[in-house]
C-alpha cells in the first residue's frame, strides 16, 4: 500500500490535522526509507515464511524451504534426525543452540544466525552513541572521551578496592 495512504488514512483516523508541507516531508521520508531499507538488510523480506528451519530444525518439510541450496538441505536432514542436537535444542534459546553447533553445522549455523541477529550492530551502535552524548553533554565537555567512554561501555564491572590497594597514597609533606 502506497504510503501517503496509509499516513492519510492514519491522520484521519486519529484526528490530527497537519499543514501539508509536513505530510509531504513525511511522506517523502518515509518513501526513502522504504526503497533504501532493501540496501541495508537485502534478502531479509521473507523471513517469517522461507525461514522456518531456523525456528525449529526438527520439524517441518526440508523440501519446502526455498532458502536453501541441496547441500544445505541435506544437512538439515542430517541435523534434524539426531536426537541429542534435539534435546539440546529444548534447553537452550534459539540462538545459543546455532552459536553451539558451529563446528558441526557450519553452513548452516552461519545462515541461521545471519536471519537471527540482522540488528545486534545497529544495537552496539546505538548504545555508544547514547553513551557518548551522555559523556559529553555541557557539564563534561572534553575533547578525548575515549578512556570515559571505553570504561562506560564495557561489561567489566571494575574493582575499585583493588585498583586503590595497587596505587601509593599520596603523602602529604
């Protein structure tokens, strides 16, 4: 459905009247955002449908899926027919049980989590950028923010007590 459609039939349904300058701007915005989030995340439109091995391994028609090649397929079968991958399968979350057969499975884990993990950059991306604004916001304005920032991104709880016992205290004269 065309997008000044849906955004006309979205105003109407909410009651909200803009100056048609702005519906354009947004309509043209969100246009651009529909022919260019192909470039970005290319082959990734049918997801729900061409890639449903993914969910469940253990399951399904392997003929039917269209995503992948006759090898692939014969290992999916071979995947699917082994009994300790499916008990395994039940413990862990999806994409723990691909990252766990990498080495078995190489082909397919990597396609797999391909489609699983299309926006974990985009994540890491805006965790940095919220934490780099947060750094040097007009209290903090300094020009190298990369020790603070390093320090506010990593996951590393640092021990504070240990780094203090390490340092000589200053003595005073």
């Amino acid at each position: 459905m065309d997008v000044s459609i849906l955004s006309a039939l979205f105003l109407s349904e909410n009651s909200i009247k803009l100056d048609e300058n702005i519906k354009r701007s947004i309509c043209e915005h969100l246009n651009y955002l529909r022919l260019t989030f192909g470039d970005y995340f290319p082959n990734r439109c049918n997801i729900s449908i061409s890639n449903n091995w993914i969910r469940n391994p253990f399951q399904g028609n392997v003929s039917s899926e269209t995503s992948l090649n006759i090898l692939e397929k014969e290992k999916l079968i071979e995947l699917s027919c082994d009994s300790s991958l499916e008990a395994i399968f039940k413990d862990q979350s999806l994409i723990d049980f691909w990252l766990s057969i990498q080495n078995e499975y190489p082909v397919l884990s990597k396609k797999a989590i391909e489609v699983l993990l299309p926006f974990c950059t985009t994540y890491l991306c805006e965790k940095g950028f919220s934490t780099y604004t947060y750094l040097k916001d007009k209290y903090r304005n300094r020009l190298n923010a990369e020790p603070d920032l390093r320090l506010k991104l990593s996951d590393i709880e640092p021990n504070f007590e240990l780094l203090c016992s390490i340092k000589q205290p200053q003595i005073s004269h």
